[in-house]
C-alpha cells in the first residue's frame, strides 16, 4: 500500500535527536529556543514561541487576546475541527462561513456578512498551503465601519481596538503572498508541526508574533511562555542555574512547552525546508497537474498566482459533476489499488458535535459542493515519479470506472 503522508526521516534526523537525547538536555532548553530564533528569521515576523501543538497556539492566543462566552470568532466551515474546538474551548461561538469556489479559502464577502458587535477574532486558514486574502481581511478589519461595531472586554482589545486576525497557518509555513511569508502576514500566525505537516517536529507547532505597535512582541512572547508552562515564572532551564530554585505561579498556565527533542527535528527540518522540502513538493505537485488538467473530469486546484504562492501541502483534486456517493466509491477503488488517498476535510458543521450544537453544512454550499468531489492525493518528500505516476493511473482508471 503507497502511504498518504509519512514524514521524511532520515539519518540526519535520526542523528539529531540522538545528539539531543545524548545532551542529557530534552525538555524545552537550547534546541527549543535557537528553532523559535531560525523560524523567526525564516518567516520575518517579530516573535515566535514554539509549543506541542497548532492547536495548543490557537487556543492560547484566543485567551490571551480575552475571548470569552458571549465573543464571536469567524472560521471557514472548510477547514479542521482544531480550528473550531479550540473556539468552543473558550466558551465563545464559532460562527462558520463559506469558502471559495477556486481555493478552498475563507471568502471574505462572507466574513463580511458575517461580523456583529460580537465578534473578536477572524481565523483564516490557508488552506492546502495557498494563503487566504489577507490585503483583503486586513482592510476589512481596519475599516471605520467595522471597527466601529467593536466592543474591547479586555485590556490586549482595547489596545488592538479592532478585531485580531488570528492566522491558522498549520498547512502554509514558507507560503507567500505579496513576497512576505506565513508568519509575517498578519497579527498572529499559528503553524502546525505534526507529523503529516508539511514541516513536522513529530508533534509541534508555534506562534508568530507580528502585532502591531504599541504592542510589544517581545513582551508577548515572554508572557505567552509563562502562560504554556503552568503560569510559572521560571522555566526549568532557568530553575536549573545556580541556586535559582524558587519559582512562583502567577496564573493557572497551560502546558503546552516544545520539547528539545522535538525542536532538533525542527531544526533539520527548516534548514533544508525551502532548498529540498518545498522544492520536491511543487515537483509532485505539477506533476499532478500536467497529468489531471488533461481531462475534462478533472479540476485541479490552484496553487499560485501573481499574488500568492502556495507551501504545497496537500493536493486537492476535485472531479466535476460527481456527488458525495460517486466520490466515495471512486476512493474505495483507489485503495483497491493500493493508494492511499485523502479527503481535506470533512466540513466541521458535519460532524456529530457540531450538528448538536445546531450548525448545517447545508448553509455552506460550497464548502460541502468543494468536499463533496474532493480527493487528496498522496504527496511526501520521499514519494518517487514512478509512483506518483502510479498515483495518476490509479486515480485516473478509478474515475473513469466510475463516472
Ligand atoms: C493539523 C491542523 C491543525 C492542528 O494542528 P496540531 O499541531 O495537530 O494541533 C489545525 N488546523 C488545521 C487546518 C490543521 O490541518
């Protein structure tokens, strides 16, 4: 069976977690703190704290900013339920809106329509690695007529007196758009290092600061490091010095701290992101698409334009005029073929949680239109051209046993 996305480990990574473990170092220490300097230098934001999880950022940038019962946050209903638990988490309302048609992106008339004097935060995700409109967002939140809608409840939104773009970037780290990169694009980005990502830790992710002023970043991102690590004010590195025992708790923190094991994946990984990992992506990735844009069937996406340049994350392929069943049965024949393929993602107002909660994937009919004919194919570095030629018969043979 052709795997879907194994991470990329090989002796290089191998030797640096060894040379971690060796160190008798592997909690959040040196490793941790050179990977957040590196992806702050490759992303040309202000400040990045690396932690366990995307999710674990977006649920702490969400506290931090103040969101609460009562608070709205906008999210495309075509996205992860990480996007939209870490929401329900904090006791505010996700409110879903549709996504394009071409992109798969949050579409910004919908946000639009969508913000009230409720609303606090926009989380876009660029989805597949493309990066959402974010000239557009940015207008839109700094508009007169929108910020007069927003109430601040906390000290960070009165100082932003606006409403936070809050970027879930899990899918895009080293995406461009207007020649800045994911991380430098809006006021807070939250990457994803998970073993399927496009840059894994094995599990990770981090934040990236990019506030405006009079927001100190820096400042920030020593608060936010007290906040994921159970609002101590020492971390164990620090505890370690000389007679530096004594510790105090200032807040009942989180623990959500990148390990130094993780972080030295991270450090193999980035170095040789855009000159190996990016580069073998978009190879897979036009290969796919001089083979699919051959047939009337196919649709394939977009992944650049004049704009915006994708990190090739995951290729979505869609089929025209198919429906939901048919898509089913053509993924049950590709995996009869020993191919493992994918569907990104299940639309979150379709999952039982959310369908209690009253949401209806019916008042998203492009997000359930882009699923329902959606197939993501399998794209990793170590994915060979024979078999991603194997891929592109499988796909085809399976279709056109099925149309
Ligand atoms: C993977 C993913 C996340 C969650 O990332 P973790 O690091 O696993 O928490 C969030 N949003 C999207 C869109 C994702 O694909």
């Amino acid at each position: 069976m052709l795997p879907f996305s194994p991470p990329r480990i090989d002796q290089k990574i191998i030797d640096a977690v060894v040379d971690t473990l060796k160190s008798g170092w592997i909690t959040t220490g040196p490793k941790t703190k050179l990977f957040e300097k590196k992806l702050t230098e490759y992303c040309g934001n202000k400040n990045t704290l690396a932690l366990n999880s995307a999710t674990a950022g977006l649920e702490l940038m969400l506290r931090w900013f103040g969101v609460k019962e009562g608070d709205e946050v906008i999210l495309p209903a075509y996205t992860y339920s990480a996007t939209a638990n870490v929401i329900v988490h904090c006791g505010a309302k996700p409110v879903f809106v549709d996504v394009n048609a071409d992109d798969f992106n949050i579409n910004c008339d919908a946000v639009k329509q969508a913000i009230t004097e409720r609303t606090k935060v926009i989380m876009p995700v660029d989805l597949a690695g493309y990066p959402c409109d974010y000239d557009v967002l940015q207008e839109l939140v700094q508009s007169a007529e929108i910020r007069k809608l927003f109430k601040a409840t906390s000290p960070e939104q009165a100082l932003l007196s606006r409403i936070l773009i809050l970027s879930d970037a899990a899918h895009s780290v080293g995406a461009i758009y207007k020649g800045k990169k994911a991380g430098a694009l809006t006021d807070v980005t939250v990457f994803s290092f998970h073993a399927v990502k496009n840059l894994t830790t094995s599990e990770g992710g981090a934040i990236a600061l990019n506030l405006p002023a009079p927001f100190d970043n820096l400042a920030i991102y020593q608060a936010l490091c007290i906040k994921s690590l159970h609002g101590q004010n020492k971390d164990a590195l620090a505890k370690t010095q000389k007679g530096n025992w004594r510790y105090d708790i200032v807040e009942a923190g989180y623990k959500c701290n990148m390990t130094d094991i993780s972080a030295a994946i991270g450090l193999v990984e980035l170095e040789r992101y855009d000159s190996d990992m990016l580069v073998r992506r978009k190879q897979i990735f036009d290969a796919y698409s001089n083979f699919f844009s051959g047939f009337e069937w196919a649709q394939v996406p977009v992944y650049s334009s004049a704009d915006k340049t994708s990190s090739y994350h995951v290729y979505q392929l869609r089929i025209n005029a198919i429906n939901e069943a048919k898509r089913d049965q053509i993924i049950a024949a590709i995996f009869d073929k020993d191919i493992s393929v994918n569907v990104h993602f299940i639309p979150v107002p379709m999952m039982t949680f959310y369908r209690a909660m009253g949401y209806d994937v019916a008042n998203y009919p492009v997000t359930f239109d882009n699923y329902s004919r959606e197939i993501t194919l399998p794209v990793f570095y170590d994915l060979t051209d024979e078999q991603v030629t194997m891929v592109c018969e499988a796909v085809r043979d399976s279709v056109l046993a099925n149309l």
